[in-house]
C-alpha cells in the first residue's frame, strides 16, 4: 500500500532510540496459535490490559493476544512505522497523532465490523472530525472516554447549600460568594503548562465550533474571530485563582484541592485519583463548564481517551475482530472503567465513577465535544502559549496572543492548509 511520505518523513524525525524495542507479531511456531500484537498507549492502565490479555487468552483456543504498554508508546509506534514493523491493533487517543497516522493511510477502514452499531454516535463523529481530509469508511473503535469540567468538593457545597451554575454569570456570582465566605474558589498549578489547556478546552466546547481548526485550514475562519471570548474568560478564573497559580505544579494543586484549599478544581476526571491518593475520604463530584449564558449552549467537555485501529497491514483481520469483540463486551468494559474511572464510548448500562453524577445526563445524551487540543500539532506548544498569555498584563495581551496563534498555526501547518485547500479546489462541494 501506497504510503504519504511527508508524514513518513516527520515521523522518521522523533522516536529512533525507540527501534527495535517491541517486535513484530505472526504465527506462533509453538503452538499454531494465530498471534495478535496490540500495543497502547495508556500507562496508567497496564494492570488492566494484563488482566484483559490474560481473560483472553484463557477463553481462546486459537488466537494469543500479546498487549504491549511501552512507555512513550505513540513514538515507539512511529519509529516501527518507519521500518514498516506494523503491530495488528493499536490503541491510542483520539488526537493529532490518529489524525496523522490516518492520513499516512496506515489505518484499515472497519466499516464493516459490526461492533460499530454499539457505540454513541457522538464518539464516532468526534473521530470524523479528526480527519484532516474527509474520507470514506470509519478507522478506529471509539471504546472509553474522558470528561473535563469542573470538579467540587460535594461536602462543601451542600454544607452552603450552593447550586451548580448553568451559565457563566451564575458561576462567577457562585465564586463570589465562595470567597465572601472567606474560602478559596480554585487553586491551579500553571506551573506546569499543559494544565492550562483544561480550562481553555472546557470553555471552549461551548464558546467556538467543534471543528474550527478545520475551518482555518480550508481558510474560512480565524481563530482571533473565534476564540476572544475563549481567551478573556480563561484568563477571568485567575480572578478567583490563589496567589501565584504559576508557581505550584499539578500535584500540588492536586494536593490542595485535596486537603480543602480550594472549593473547585477546573481539570479532568483524571486528576481524581491523584487527588483520592492524597485524600480518599474527600467527596467530589463535577459538573459541566458553563461558559455561555444561555445554558443550551453548553456542553461536556469529552474526547475518545482511548480506542482501538486495526492496522492496514495487518494480515489476520477476523482475530483481530475477534479481539475487539472480547474488549467489546460490557463486563471487560466496566473493568476498565473501574480501573481507570473513564466514560464509556458504547451504548448500554454501565455503571459510572460517583464524581461524574453531575455529568450523567451529558454522558447518556451524548451531548459531548472533543477538545480543542486533540486537533493542536504538538509542534505549536499551545499550552505553553496560553500559559505565556496568562502571565502577560499588558493591555493588548489579548490582542497579541490571539495574532500569534494565527500566525504560529499558518507556520505549523502550511504543508496541511495547502493540502487541505488544494483538496477544497478538487472537491467544492465537499464540506
């Protein structure tokens, strides 16, 4: 198969300490077993696939699932591509990275795996979404989400009898009054930049177009038109934030929420372990960003955390079907959601981690967005630009940072604006 050899040349570019770590995958010469190679991504979850490659593999009599979890899984992945060393399934996040390696046309077209009836629309569209050029077919099982938001500590608020704010007027009115009575509404840690981006995506899911940066690289939009708005009310919560949130990291702020330094935490479900370890005994629960003011308008911030491409080249198609059949079933899924306390991409009853209660209803109508981020090139260090623009009290910061996201993005992407605009003269009728 045909393979887009400037996206070759850009991996070629990161990873190639990593070569030859993990090895091919084939027919067991031992035991005759057809061998399916998957390698993930998630770190955090290696207990969890070890205990699923296990269930496996003792209720299958002629297929052996090995599951790989390196660290820094998605580069090692780019160097076996390189050499052209293709594991049958990878399982990855739905971000910038799937978006290239499906525009290498390294991804097999699932289209007729019937496990894709059983997952929410809205996951599915996510990943169309992530497509730099529209393509025919559907290339990766959505199979367990995350959610970001606000996370609050459940005791305090009904201590105050607080209601959860459903637009942005109604949540700084409710910060107010956290600090009237004399506590502290958040405690970030900017120190390490890639938080920033959790408040900025949770603002932005209700504030600009799901698919805005398709949108700039077809050249119909700006993102100084779209995400002023965004800007100025990330940069409002350091009105309610403790002093200096550019000097504590994530755990300390982790460690601060946890110990009742703050009322609320704007971050993702992930951080609650982190926080639990501090503080097992603390009661939080969440609740949707609510950043327009008319409360319709507002969504839940929630991504495909991890989901599953069978590769192109993989040779046994139907086990590997039948791998995603068995990670398909709900008790392997409710596994995995204990474990990692995720959001389920199928339809059906799954039981949910308690501090998602107030996201439930978002989750079972699927009224869910991606993350901005998961369409940002690495490259451009978006988080490291917002946090630069929260640190600037110059009267035009606003002005300044929105002109260079355009024109970062311009730099970091030309090679795919001009494919992408190349593609829109080809095809004008194409959306």
């Amino acid at each position: 198969m045909k393979r887009n050899k400037a996206v070759f040349a850009c991996l070629a570019l990161t990873g190639a300490a990593a070569a030859g770590m993990i090895s091919g995958c084939g027919m067991d010469e031992n035991n005759g077993k057809v061998v399916v190679e998957m390698v993930q991504y998630k770190q955090e979850a290696v207990k969890v696939f070890e205990e699923l490659e296990k269930k496996f593999n003792e209720t299958h009599d002629d297929i052996e699932l090995k599951i790989d979890s390196p660290n820094d899984a998605v580069t090692i992945l780019k160097t076996r591509f390189i050499r052209e060393d293709y594991p049958d399934i990878i399982g990855i996040g739905g971000d910038i990275n799937y978006s290239n390696f499906l525009d290498s046309d390294l991804l097999m077209d699932i289209s007729d795996y019937e496990g894709l009836q059983d997952v929410k629309q809205s996951y599915l569209d996510i990943d169309k979404e992530l497509e730099f050029i529209p393509k025919e077919g559907t290339y990766a099982l959505p199979y367990v989400a995350n959610a970001a938001g606000v996370l609050y500590n459940k005791d305090v608020f009904e201590e105050h009898g607080w209601e959860i704010p459903e637009t942005w007027d109604e949540f700084l009115s409710l910060c107010d009054e956290i600090e009237a009575e004399g506590m502290q509404p958040f405690f970030f840690g900017f120190k390490d930049a890639w938080t920033c981006l959790a408040p900025w995506n949770a603002i932005a899911v209700d504030l600009a177009p799901s698919d805005l940066c398709a949108q700039v690289n077809r050249g119909n939009a700006t993102f100084a038109d779209n995400y002023r708005e965004v800007a100025e009310q990330t940069r409002q919560l350091l009105d309610y934030a403790q002093d200096d949130p550019f000097a504590y990291s994530y755990n300390d702020a982790c460690t601060a929420f946890a110990n009742g330094e703050a009322v609320m935490y704007p971050i993702g479900s992930y951080a609650v372990p982190q926080i639990k370890s501090v503080n097992p005994d603390i009661n939080i629960d969440s609740f949707v960003m609510p950043a327009s003011n008319n409360p319709e308008e507002n969504v839940l911030n929630s991504g495909n955390d991890l989901q599953f491409s069978v590769m192109a080249e993989c040779e046994n198609k139907e086990a590997a079907y039948e791998v995603l059949d068995f990670l398909m079933e709900d008790e392997n899924i409710q596994m995995y959601l204990d474990d990692q306390n995720a959001v389920p991409c199928k339809k059906g009853e799954f039981e949910l981690p308690s501090m998602l209660d107030g996201m439930r209803t978002y989750i079972e109508e699927g009224k869910v967005v991606d993350y901005q981020d998961h369409h940002y090139p690495s490259e451009m260090s978006v988080d490291a630009m917002i946090q630069t623009y929260l640190l600037d009290d110059s009267e035009n910061a606003t002005d300044t940072f929105l002109k260079k996201f355009d024109t970062n993005w311009k730099r970091y992407n030309r090679d795919l604006i001009r494919k992408v605009q190349d593609y829109q003269k080809e095809n004008p009728d194409a959306e």
